[in-house]
C-alpha cells in the first residue's frame, strides 16, 4: 500500500522539525559542530535581574522616642514625688502619685515586647 498524502505531509513536517531543533547538532558526525553545539547548550543563562523595594520592618520612628519618653517621664514622676516629700507633682492624689509614675513607666516598659 502506498502512504497517503496525509501521512507524507506529517512525516515531512517531523523531519523539519528534527532538522531545526537545537539538538540536532549534537547528533552531527562532526565532532567540530558537535563541540559548539555542547558549549552553546552549557552556557549559563543570565537573568535579568530587577531591582527589588525593600520592605520597611519595624516600627514608626516615633515609636522608640514615646516608649523612653514614657518610662523617663514615669521615673521622673516617681522621684519627684519622694523628693518633694509627696506635695508635687499633684498633691491631690497623694500616694496615687506613685501609682501614676508607675503606670507611666509601665506603659513604656509595655512598649518595649512590641519593639523591632
């Protein structure tokens, strides 16, 4: 039987195709074309390479400056009230004073575990 044309255009096509593929010279007789066939395929392929944003990581900037604030603010409230003998920094609130410095400082020692 012969083969129909169909099957002739394909078997055409795939010779083409075998003909132009890149490894077709590895396949060559000639060890020259051979060589360079091999040293093109084991170049190393440069990527383009893109420059990349950095993501900011940490906190605002005025986060540092408000936690030592709080805490020196704090330790100053304290210290005022035990060398004033307990009339400043507010003579109403009498021992609450020491409560008030405390949570100051508390606040800022909170701020430190939120820190990076």
């Amino acid at each position: 039987m012969a083969p129909s044309k169909k099957n002739e255009d394909e078997l055409e096509q795939t010779e083409k195709v075998a003909s132009t593929s890149t490894s077709a010279g590895r396949r060559s007789g000639d060890p020259r074309r051979r060589a360079e066939a091999e040293a093109e395929a084991d170049k190393p392929v440069k990527a383009k390479r893109e420059k990349v944003k950095a993501q900011k990581i940490g906190n605002p900037s005025w986060y540092v400056p408000v936690m030592l604030g709080l805490m020196i603010l704090g330790l100053i409230w304290v210290v005022t009230f035990y060398i004033t003998q307990q009339e400043y920094p507010v003579a109403a609130w009498g021992q609450w004073n020491l409560g008030a410095g405390f949570a100051l400082m508390m606040a800022g020692f909170v701020m430190t575990t939120r820190w990076k």
